[in-house]
C-alpha cells in the first residue's frame, strides 16, 4: 500500500501545488513510483505545473462514473515514474462533493497501487478538505512566515482537530457534547476542539482513549515557505511548540523553503524549477524536505466512518 | 486550551530544566514575555485577549515563585510530594568558597547564558548612553548606575552572578567609600562587575573608575 502525504495551509497561495509538484518530482527521481491527485476541484492546477495543458481525464470521471477505478484516469506525465490524477476541467465543486462519492474516492485512494502518492488540498477548511487531510497520518500542513497565513494554518490545525472528534460520533451525540463542553467552559468552547476533547474524556472515556492514541500517532508536519532572507529562521520550531503547549497536537518541524524569484520564471515558461535552477537554495531545501519526508512515513489509517 | 497550560509546571511554563539558574530562569520569562505579547508573530492569531491575559499571568507568577529563593523551594517540595519532581533532578547547590578573582564563571557555559550574553553585548555597543559614558576620562559608581539600567540588569542579578556580597556592590554604584571593601578586593569586584554587563575593556574601566582624582577608593 502506498504512502499518503496529504498537503494542505489554510490559506492559498502558500504554495502547496508548487511543493506537491516538486517533492513528486524529487521522488520520482529517487525511484518512488509517484501519484500527485489533485483535490483541489475548484482550482485545479497540477496539470499545468507539470506542463499537460489539456489532461484527457480527470478526478470528475471517476465521480461519475464514466470510469469504473481511479486507476483508469491515472494520466502519465513527461516525468519517469510521476503520475497525475487531474482535478481540471472539473465542474463539480469538491466543497459539494456528496458523502458517498467522498467516501468512496477516499477507499479508491487507499487501494491504489504506488509507493508515494501526494494530495494537493485546496485552501480554507471544508469538510471535503479535512477529512482528505485525515487519511494519513502524515499530513503536512505548509505556511509562509506571514501573519495572515499562520493566522489560517492555526484554524486549519483547529478544525482538523475538530474534525477528527466530530469523525467518532454521530450529529446529535456530537452537538450534545458541544452543548456540553459550552455548559462546562463557557461560550468559547464550540470552536475549542481542545475543550471539546475534555468532554469525550469525560463522558465517553473509551472513545476518549481510542483519540488519544489517534493524535499521539499523527505524524504531522509543518513547513514554512518563501522565506525571505529578512525573516526569522526559527519561526517554525516555536509555532510547532506553541500548539503542542497548547492544543496537545505534536507537530514536526520539516524545514524552510527560501523564497526565489526563479520559481515565478520557471511556473511561467511551464519548466521543472529543480532542473532548471538546481542550485538555487531554494531546490537544496526542497531536496532536503523530500528526503526527511521519505524516511518519516507513518501507518496508513483510513478513517472508520460511524 | 489556557485549562491545558494552567496544567504544566512552573518550570514546564516556562521551558526549564528544575535546576535552573537565577540567570536562567530570567532568560526564560523574557523569552516568553516576548512570545506571548500581543504583537508576536507567533502567538497572534493563536489566542483571544482573555486567553492571553490568562497566560500572562500565569507566566509572571511562576516567574515570581521561581526566582524568589524562598517561595521556590516550598514549590519544590510541593512538586515532589505530588511526585512530578524527582528529588535528585534537584542537584543541592553546593556552596564552595570561590576567589574574587574567579571572574570567568558566568561566561559561555550553556546555550540560554551565552544567547543572553551575545545580546547584553549588542546592547552594550548599540546603547547611546553607554557609549558616551565609557568614552569619559573617568568613570564613577553612578556612571556604573546609569549603565547598568540601560542594560535593565538587576543589581541582585549581579550579586547572584559574581557571589559578590550585594551591600558591596551598592556601595561601588553610590561611590560609598565606608561600604567598600579593601583596594585589593575592590578592583577584583569591579572587573567582575564590568564582566558581568559585558563592558570592554575590562582592565581600562577599571582603571578610570579607581583612578578618579575625586575618589580614594577602597580602605588600605
Ligand atoms: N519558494 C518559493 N519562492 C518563490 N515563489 C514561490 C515559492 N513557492 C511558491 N511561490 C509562488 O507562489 C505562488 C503560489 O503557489 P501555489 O500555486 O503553489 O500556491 P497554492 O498554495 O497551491 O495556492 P492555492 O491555494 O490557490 O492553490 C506560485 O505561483 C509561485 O510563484
Ligand atoms: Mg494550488
């Protein structure tokens, strides 16, 4: 079975597509049979960073069943062992995406036959999106060192948090226990996920054990990216400090990408940044987030819907 | 989420180790200080104004218990009766005599102490006060003063650093000939004094501060 690394920031723009991109490209070289899926229906973009204009099929094929498997709409791409499942010429919106077909892509996914597969999330936090987040235990979430983009990493950590809660309980048991949680810390207490998880532990204690043991097993990661020379370097390290006080979420510090105009001349001329300008500091961090990334899979857990 | 930090201890608050120094534990409050202000990148956008002010507080009166002598040791004992603290993760500070002349002992050991040394020196070359007073031909106790509140260095933070008696180091910065101890020792205690706020150089200070024609320094 194939490992999963989900992306996603909160925010766009952050530059999930331009890093799904080349850490497929990275481990493809490194001899990885790779899939990038592009998810992010509204917005789709891989096809272009990989320089295939008019992809002949895409993820909507598979929604509605023109395809049987998401192995007939695997598209090759001019790079060896790097394959694309294409979100483009999507008119279906993933925000609307029905449950069932949720589900169902999300098994398809599972059982798909790679050694790497990378997910390209949309911004913002529909449910689409965090339960895509929570297929693995890997994702990786990615920000710039801007306020208004750790702002959005911080709600995307929340409502994952949230989301994974929500995952073991059905509608009404859950509100009760928002209800709940509100009665005990006061009206803060609905968007706290931190709060909310106090509350199972003390009304559904089993359930309570069976999270605990979900969060201490995520492997999530951060990465910070187009940092400028200005900026802080040790950033990362601290905000992965201030939500493991805080939140109780362990999340590992992957590393810094440099912010290079080069990236902007190669997305433009539709060229691989990494072969074009290999030299830059900006490919070396790339090269070295792929291998850190490589050799820290966790577990595969595909989630148990209630 | 406040709930879950009340929770930690004083020395978890604020990333200590429970042997921490004084010197230490200072580097920590204002490291946190800094990182849970309003305007820090970091934590902005993390908490509402109410959650802040909780940790805020939190952080100060830890701080508080932590550095006061007293108050940190019924803390401690306190946590290991409640188990959290391992009685040997306290090492008992061992009271050697140590010379005067021992001056060196404050510098370059561990990560915190050099970081907050590398800063005191950059204050010390980019303070406008500080440069004008170290170009005078001469140097008195309240020149020590000013420089040392430019600094924001707690006198007391001195004494503990140096093991230099605090009335002693009043005496230096009031130019308090009664209060001083012999020549020999003063000009020992001096270069600890300058050592410690990171003036340069060590040994000319010194000697515009002895030197004074107003000023017969210590007793014989
Ligand atoms: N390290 C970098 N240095 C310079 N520019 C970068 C870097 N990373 C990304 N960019 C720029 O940021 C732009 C946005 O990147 P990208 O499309 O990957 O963001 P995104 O997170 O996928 O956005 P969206 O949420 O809209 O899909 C890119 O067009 C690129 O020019
Ligand atoms: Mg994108």
């Amino acid at each position: 079975m194939a490992h999963i690394w989900p992306i996603g920031g909160g925010k766009g723009g952050s530059g999930k597509s331009f890093l799904t991109c080349a850490l497929g490209r990275l481990l493809a070289g490194l001899g990885k049979k790779t899939l990038l899926i592009d998810l992010d229906l509204g917005a789709a973009n891989l096809h272009t960073l990989l320089n295939i204009p008019y992809p002949a099929k895409s993820l909507s094929d598979f929604i509605r069943r023109k395809y049987p498997s998401l192995e007939n709409i695997v598209l090759e791409t001019p790079v060896p062992d790097l394959f694309l499942i294409s979100g483009a010429n999507d008119t279906l919106d993933i925000a609307n995406l029905p449950y069932e077909q949720k589900i169902k892509t999300m098994r398809a996914i599972g059982k798909l036959n790679f050694d790497c597969i990378l997910l390209d999330l949309g911004a913002g936090t529909s449910f689409n999106t965090l339960d895509f987040f929570l297929i693995s235990q890997n994702g990786i979430f990615i920000a710039t060192p801007e306020p208004t983009s750790i702002e959005n990493v911080y709600r995307l950590i929340r409502s994952i948090y949230f989301r994974r809660i929500r995952q073991y309980f059905t509608a009404s048991d859950f509100k009760a226990l928002e209800e709940e949680a509100v009665q005990y810390f006061g009206n803060g207490a609905y968007a706290k996920p931190e709060c909310i998880m106090q509350m199972v532990q003390r009304i559904y204690p089993e359930t309570g054990i069976k999270l605990d043991n979900d969060f201490n097993n995520y492997k999530f990661k951060l990465i910070l990216n187009q940092l400028h020379k200005q900026d802080d370097a040790g950033l990362g390290p601290q905000i992965c400090k201030l939500i493991e006080k805080h939140l109780g979420l362990k999340i590992d510090f992957s590393g810094n990408i440099a912010y290079d105009e080069h990236v902007h001349d190669a997305i433009c001329q539709r060229v691989s940044f990494l072969d074009r300008y290999p030299y830059t500091r900006t490919a070396g961090d790339l090269r070295e987030l792929s291998k850190q990334i490589i050799y820290s899979a966790g577990d595969q857990l595909m989630i148990n819907y209630s | 989420m406040e709930k879950k930090f009340a929770k930690l201890n004083y020395y978890e608050m604020l990333d200590l180790k429970p042997d921490a120094t004084l010197f230490e534990i200072r580097h920590a409050y204002n490291v946190s200080l800094q990182l849970y202000q309003t305007d820090s990148l970091i934590s902005y956008s993390f908490f509402s104004p109410e959650e802040r002010k909780t940790i805020q507080d939190l952080l100060e009166k830890a701080y508080l218990t932590l550095i006061n002598e007293k108050k940190r040791q019924d803390y401690d004992e306190e946590l290991i009766r409640l188990g959290v603290l391992d009685e040997t993760a306290k090492k008992p500070v061992v009271k050697t005599p140590v010379s005067v002349f021992d001056i060196n002992r404050a510098q370059g050991k561990t990560g915190p102490i050099k970081n907050a040394t590398v800063a005191l020196r950059a204050k010390v070359i980019e303070n406008q006060v500080i440069s004008e007073i170290l170009s005078r031909e001469e140097v008195s106790g309240p020149d020590l003063q000013m420089i040392r509140k430019e600094l924001a260095v707690p006198l007391e933070h001195i004494a503990q650093e140096t093991k230099i008696r605090i009335d002693y180091l009043h005496g230096i910065e009031g130019d308090d000939v009664q209060a001083l101890p012999a020549t020999v020792f003063l000009k020992g205690f001096i270069k600890a004094y300058l050592k410690c706020l990171c003036l340069e150089p060590v040994d000319e200070i010194c000697r515009r501060y002895m030197n004074r024609s107003a000023f017969c320094g210590g007793k014989a």
